[in-house]
C-alpha cells in the first residue's frame, strides 16, 4: 500500500486532494483535464466548498491521482481507509465467467500453480483492483483481464 496517497486520520476531501495533487507536481487545471471535469471544480473541493462528488467525478479523480476510489469514498465519510483486497486469479488460466481457482486466493499464493503466471488481483493496464471477475473487462480503462497467449506452442 502507498503509505503517501493513503488518507491520513481525520483528513478532510479539501486536504486530501490538495496534498495528493500537490505531491504529484501538479496545477489544479492539469487535475481536471486528467480527470475530466472542469477547471473549477478542483478548486471548490480544495477549498471545501463542494460537499457532494457524483460518481464520474469521483472515478475520474481517482485515476488522475492515482489512487483508489475507496480512499475518496472513506475520505468523503469521514472513515478510516479499509484494506481492499481485489480477486486474485491467474491471467492465463482463468476462463472468463468462470469461478477463480481458490488456490489462486490463498494468502501466500504469487505464482499459478499450474503454469507459473504470477497471479494478479488488479488490471495490468491501469493497475485498479479487480472487485470482480463477472466480467472480462476492466471497467476503468476497458482492458481484457485475460492475457493473450504470446509463444502458445502449437502441436
């Protein structure tokens, strides 16, 4: 876990932000063009004005800071940041829709079993948690959870 992104006890979305954006070297009009809103919302937050963040908003502001969206979701509630744990599955053998080996979930486990693969519980893009393998794609940034066999050997 990144100790630096992660909220400290007490601090508000006004501070989180401010902290976060300013340890990433950047201006608040750079913030929102990453995350996709406008230029004046990200002073509003840091100035505490805006109270309420709607569900785009949020998740853009996740990906432009780098850092999950439960952090601002725990930081917007007032409440300690839990550890989320994503799914841990092999990204070569795992079929889509279908149930992860429970091997795979073991606490100790960082290597498929079966083919070696390291096991992965977050996207290979954009490194978000997987929460869920209902589907086959990561619903950030839309990339295939299984990886394509590179060297399959044909026989």
């Amino acid at each position: 876990m990144d100790t630096f992104k992660t909220p400290k006890h007490g601090e508000s979305l006004a501070d989180y932000v401010l902290r976060i954006r300013k340890g990433l070297n950047l201006t608040q009009s750079e913030l929102a063009d990453a995350a996709g809103i406008h230029g004046r919302s990200v002073g509003k937050i840091e100035r505490g004005l805006t109270v309420k963040i709607n569900r785009r908003t949020l998740q853009g502001l996740a990906i432009a800071l780098g850092v999950p969206q439960e952090y601002l979701d725990a930081v917007i509630k007032g409440e300690e940041v839990s550890q989320v744990r994503g799914i841990k599955f092999c990204p070569q053998c795992w079929n889509p829709g279908a149930a992860v080996d429970p091997m795979w979930g073991h606490v100790k486990a960082k290597f498929c079993y079966l083919c070696g693969t390291p096991i992965r519980a977050n996207c290979a893009n954009c490194g978000e948690l997987v929460l869920s393998l209902r589907h086959r794609f990561c619903p950030i940034c839309g990339c295939a959870y299984k990886m394509p066999l590179k060297n399959a050997k044909i026989q």
